[in-house]
C-alpha cells in the first residue's frame, strides 16, 4: 500500500510497501505528483518480474557515477588519457549534480544544441555523448540499476565530423622543415619526416622504441596499437636514413623522448614561423602567395598525406591497410585523398 506524508511545506513523500519487496520511497514538490509515482510502482508490483528497484539510481548523481567509471572502465581503455579529459569536463557541467534518474534526453539536447553554438566540432560533440551513454549503460547492466534508462537513446547524436582532406604541400613542408630544424627541438623535423615515410599514428611514433626497429628487415615491429592489434611496418630507404640519423643511446629505450604536448606546441609554432618566413618571401619576390599555405595543418594530417602516398606509389588497398592498420576500406578511404588532376593523367 501507499502512503503519503507531508515534509515541509513544498515536500511531499510517497512511500510504498508490499510484502516480498523492499519499502520504496520518493520525495515530490507536489501530493498529485507522489500519486502518479505511487501507482506506478503498485503496478509494477502486480505484474511480476516488472518491478526494478529505482533506489541507486535515484540516489546516484552523475558526478559520482563518472568518478565510479574513471575508476572501474576507463583504466582498461587504449585512450584512456584522451577519456579522463573528457570526463573531468563533464563533471564541471551543471548535469553532473544532477541524479542519474532525473536527466531525460532534452537535457542532452540542450547540451548539443549549447555546444554547437559554442562552436565545437560535430564529431567533439558526438564522443562526449558516446561518454556519457556508455556511463548510462554501465550503470544499468554492471552497477545493478536495471531501472535506469540512458537518455541518451532519446537523442539525435551529431554526425561524425567533415572527413580532413588537407595535404602537405611540397613548398609547405620546405618551409616547415627549416623552422623545425631551427627551433627548440629540431628532433620533431625528424618525427614529422617519420610520419609522412610510414603513416605511423602520432602515439605510435613516441612511443616508438630503439629494440623495435629492424634494420635489417627493414621493418618496426608495433606490439600495442589503437585498435588492439600488432603490426609490422616496412620501412622505405628515406625512413631508414632518418633513423639513423638519430643518436642511439647505448641502452636503446625510446627513440623520441619527447612528449605529446610539446610535440604539438613545437609543431604548431612551426607552422606559424614556416607561414610568416614564406610571406616574407613572397613579398620580397613580388609573388602573390598561395592562400592557406601552412595554415590549419595538424600533425594528424601527416597520417593522412602518407597514406595517400602510399596509393600513388602504386601499392593496393591490401598493402596499404596492412601498413596503416585500418581494418576497413571505409576508414581508409576517409584517410586517402587522391588529386582529381593526377587521376585524369592517369585515364590519359
């Protein structure tokens, strides 16, 4: 049976009991509202094996139940750096003191609606909803709130962002190599020339080491990729010259010793220095400069131009894939940006 009790002023608290079941108990600003609650969870009870105990769920804020996720699931994720981000972002949105119970699909409406006016990325916004309905589904299949429901499913998640088709230019990467020699950290010219020679993902390449790399087979050996899988990556003449132009320490370990942030940093301003020297010269030659030159590269985009290489050179989709590591023709297609003009030469 149910029974209501007055709290406060603006307080009502429904309370039901039935033989066999634990005392279930929700608290409303409205008696009207406890009603509507307290007859649901009485029908729950007359029809068997409906009833789903809603208690954690209700008593679960989202701050909580990501803080319970950073510890049990993202440890065992590839990305799991990349994700920490993510949820620590998360749980400075006003969403997060909110019950995992009380967040419906509209609130996650709101937020895409929010963050696209804020101006992020379609693809930025769909993984932070990818985030939050794996959290969701977790709780419901691991954590015992069965009752709980994602709402996430109650939303149109943003497509993935416009597929990157920027290349490097040949003239871009004079100017880009010469402010990465004289920078700070000249060894990034090496790391960028290692990209564009083996389409190695940027991860791969720092975390690269000394005893993985055969130079005899010409070959590095990759035991922990993205996608879980090993891989061996064939190594070009250009590739090898490069290596071995690196100082080998006498107890090998990583051949870059070089973080992530500071890779980009040092990639970018190079970027900004190599823009600047060629306007320069443009403007002392009298010659209109080419617009965009060296503007928004990212070194991701490296993957890209290696891979289309690749394709150019002659090696099929097979060969390809089984250097980049993609498992299928869709993703490597989004990575490969062949000239309209260079395959018109091609049909003659």
């Amino acid at each position: 049976m149910a029974t209501f009790i007055k709290r406060g002023e603006f307080q009502w608290q429904a309370k039901v009991r039935r033989r066999g079941h634990p005392i279930q108990s929700k608290t409303f600003t409205t008696k009207a509202d406890a009603e509507v609650w307290a007859r649901m969870i009485e029908r729950e009870f007359d029809r068997d094996g409906l009833f789903q105990n809603r208690a954690e769920a209700e008593r679960t804020t989202l701050n909580a139940a990501l803080d319970r996720y950073a510890t049990e699931v993202t440890p065992r994720k590839k990305g799991a750096a990349q994700e920490m981000v993510r949820i620590k972002f998360w749980q400075k949105h006003p969403l997060a003191s909110r019950f995992l119970s009380t967040i419906r699909g509209a609130d996650l409406a709101k937020y895409r609606d929010d963050r696209r006016l804020a101006g992020r990325a379609e693809n930025t916004i769909r993984l932070d909803l990818a985030l939050l309905s794996h959290v969701f589904e977790t709780a419901r299949k691991d954590w015992g709130m069965e009752s709980l429901n994602n709402p996430a499913r109650n939303v149109r998640l943003p497509s993935g962002s416009v597929p990157r088709d920027r290349r490097l230019q040949a003239e871009e990467y004079k100017y880009l190599s010469a402010a990465l020699l004289a920078s700070s950290q000249p060894i990034v010219k090496d790391i960028v020339d290692l990209a564009l020679q083996t389409a190695m993902r940027q991860s791969e390449i720092l975390h690269l080491s000394w005893e993985r790399i055969d130079f005899d087979s010409r070959v590095i050996f990759l035991a922990d990729t993205k996608n879980g899988e090993s891989r061996n990556v064939p190594l070009s003449s250009a590739a090898i010259v490069t290596l071995r132009g690196i100082v080998r320490p006498v107890n090998g370990g990583r051949v870059f010793n070089l973080s992530q942030d500071r890779l980009i940093r040092v990639f970018q301003r190079g970027c900004e220095i190599g823009r600047a020297k060629y306007l320069s010269d443009s403007k002392a030659a009298g010659i209109p400069p080419a617009v965009g030159f060296l503007d928004n590269l990212r070194f991701h985009d490296l993957r890209h131009e290696a891979t289309t290489r690749m394709f150019e050179r002659g090696l099929d989709m097979i060969e390809v894939s089984s250097i980049t590591g993609h498992k299928t023709l869709s993703m490597l297609k989004r990575y490969t940006h062949l000239r309209a003009e260079d395959l018109a030469l091609k049909l003659g």
